[in-house]
C-alpha cells in the first residue's frame, strides 16, 4: 500500500508573492511577520527562542530535521515560533540524542509550517523587500484555490511595530539558578525571554543568578541578595517585539544605573540600555538572525562571528561619544554586513550590553568570553553596603 499524499499548504506574504507547498507540523493557519534565518545548524535552538515570538520563521538551510528533536536541548518551556518554512525536511532523525522528529514536536506544539517551497526564491524576496507580515495555511478553503481570502487576513494584521509579547515569554515567577561551585557573586537577571543556557553560562562563573519577571520593579532589583545590600549586577535578557514599548522595563533600568548597579544585556537588553541613555529605536529591513553574523569589536579591532536574532536596532552614532544623563557612552561594536550598532557601553560607568547572543547554546562561542567581562566588572565595582545605597 503506498503512503498517503501529504496534505497541501500554501504561503501568503502581505505583497501577494504565494508559494504553495506541503503542510508540515500541525495543520491550520498562522499569521504573523516572516523572517529567515541563516544558521547551518541548530534549528531546535532556534524555534525555542522567545524572541522569535510573533514571527514564521524561515529557514534558509534546505535540509532541516536530520537530528531529530530532543528535551535537552530545548532554550525555554516551550517552541516559541508562530509558523515554520523549510524547504527540504528529513525523512529519518539519525542522531541517538533524538526522541522524535522535529515534524512530531511542531504538531505536539500547534506549530503550522509548510515544506517543499523553494527558500532560495523566498529569501531573496525578503532581502529584497524586507520582513513583512505573511500566513500559512494547509486550511482547504485557502489551499483550494484563490488565496484573496487569506491575503485580506494577512493585510489585516497588525505590524510587528508597536507589537509587545514580553507578557507572554517572560518567567510568571522568580527562579534562581545556583551557581556551580563557590558562589561568588549575585546577579538579578530581568526575563525579557531569556534562553536557558545564559543563567547557565553565568552560573559556570560562580554567579548565583536570580531570575525576574519583565514586571519587576526596582525594589525588586534591590530585593535580591540575601544581605540586604543588593545584587553585584543587573542583566537584562533578549527577548521579542518592539524595544519602544517596553517602557517599564526602561524605567527599571534607569534606577539601575543611577544607583552605578553592573549592568550587563544582550539583545533586548542592549535596546533597553540604548533607549535608557536617551537614544532612540528603530525597525531593521530584514533583521540579523543567524549563527554566522560578523561584528567588529571597535577598541580591539577583532572581529567575532555571532549567533543573532533582532529586528530592531539602536540608533546611536557610530563615531565619537554622545551624553547621556549617566556621562558619556559610545558604540562598542558595529556589524561588518550593515554597519548596525551592535554594542554600547558608558564611558566611565559600570554598563555594557552588546546586540547578539554571548551564549551561543548552537554556536559559534567567539563572545563567550563577555559574560567574564560583566564578572570583572562586577569585581571593579563592588556593590555599595545598605547604608549608601541609592546614592547617585
């Protein structure tokens, strides 16, 4: 008996360009903004990143699903992407470590994808065009024929401007993360959609990290560390959706560096530090989302290949200094491809945050070496005793 048809599907982007194909992972429909990803490898990493939140991703590697999925390797509770594209998925998991096939995990987990399109032919019009909003569907009124039903959906969305799913990715209650071996410092970590693997590369340094929800407040900040003086630093995690509506989590940031708490953010976090020295946000065409994305140290002049996902950028000139109400910061670090900012630091205060991923739980590990920086910074600036705390 030969196996049945797999069932078709079909994808919309907000401009009319349609690609049909087969469903993949659950059946349904999805509509959210579409984006591609240039990573090799690491595609169960990818789809449990809650920065990907709000989005279909697409996957530029045409063969996807050879490794299987498995429990371990999961970044957060649950896959976070709204909708799936490959182009070539495996037919068998080959790896050991594998309970199931990423096909499997995509229909446990509700996720509508569709396989069998050409990527290639996607992918450019992206780059070409920029993100944009886009549905799938394997639904037989859309598959069937005129897709003008499904486009009016896609044209009727909103834009991921504007749009904020911090509520959604972040912990509903505070959680620590032990440190391995001796303790040596306390950190308060802001969950904006965090990634597992971060607490754990802090905790690897003896860090004991306490995990925050977005909605913390600053005496929730303060509240960590079990002798009333405070956490040694402050990070603040990646995490999806427009960086100028987080306006509390800003505000949070701002009692931070005024009390010359460390501060330490990657992504998200590295928005937040832009937006809380004043400077302002802005929507990138198509947005970094990869392992292999080449970023420039400016002191050093090194260049480190990194893992990315934003779509947002921090406007900040690229040369020389700007003020701030916390003295003078500058870029650290600008993006080879684009001349992005990927990086800014104040000058003379305890605060650095770059606009990648240090953690790498896929590779490449080029900046791990960031997280023993936020260390030392700690170290040179020691945390003030509870009698002077909130000094400026």
């Amino acid at each position: 008996m030969s196996a049945a048809a797999p069932a078709p599907a079909v994808l919309v982007l907000e401009d009319g360009r349609t690609f049909r194909g087969e469903a993949y992972g659950a059946r349904g429909t999805t509509i959210a903004e579409i984006v591609f990803n240039t990573g090799m490898t690491g595609y169960q990493e990818t789809l449990t990143d809650p920065s990907y939140r709000g989005q279909i991703v697409v996957m530029t590697a045409p063969h996807i699903g050879n490794t299987g999925v498995n429990d371990e390797d999961f970044e957060s509770r649950r896959v976070w992407v709204d909708g799936y594209v490959v182009r070539d998925p495996s037919r068998v998991r080959s790896s050991w470590r594998a309970d199931r096939t990423l096909d499997e995990l995509l229909g446990e987990q509700d996720v509508v994808g569709i396989s069998g399109i050409d990527t290639r032919a996607l992918t450019r019009h992206l780059r070409e065009r920029g993100s944009m909003r886009a549905a799938v569907s394997s639904e037989p009124q859309y598959v069937g024929g005129s897709v003008e039903d499904l486009l009016a959906r896609v044209n009727a969305a909103p834009t991921m401007e504007g749009a904020s799913f911090l509520a959604d990715v972040t912990t509903p209650e505070p959680y620590v993360v032990p440190a391995v071996g001796d303790k040596r410092l306390t950190v308060a970590a802001i969950d904006l959609g965090i990634k597992g693997m971060t607490p754990r590369r802090m905790a690897q340094r003896g860090i004991e990290v306490h995990v925050l929800p977005a909605t913390s407040t600053v005496d929730d900040v303060l509240a960590v560390g079990a002798d009333g003086a405070g956490p040694d630093g402050v990070f603040m995690s990646n995490g999806p959706g427009d960086p100028a509506t987080a306006d509390h989590v800003v505000g949070v940031l701002r009692e931070v560096l005024e009390r010359r708490i460390p501060y330490f953010g990657i992504c998200l976090g590295n928005q937040m530090l832009g937006r809380a020295l004043g400077r302002g946000t802005y929507k990138l065409k198509y947005g970094h989302r990869g392992i292999n994305q080449p970023v420039q140290d400016r002191a050093t002049g090194a260049v480190e290949i990194t893992s990315q996902n934003h779509g947002f950028a921090v406007d900040a000139p690229l040369d020389g200094t700007f003020e701030t109400p916390y003295g003078p910061a500058h870029v650290t670090h600008v993006g080879l491809n684009d001349q992005v900012v990927e990086g800014v630091a104040l000058v003379d205060g305890p605060a650095f945050s770059v606009q990648y991923h240090p953690e790498a739980a896929a590779g490449p590990h080029d900046a791990d070496h960031l997280f023993d920086r936020f260390v030392q910074l700690m170290l040179d600036h020691p945390r003030p005793t509870p009698s002077s705390r909130g000094t400026t």
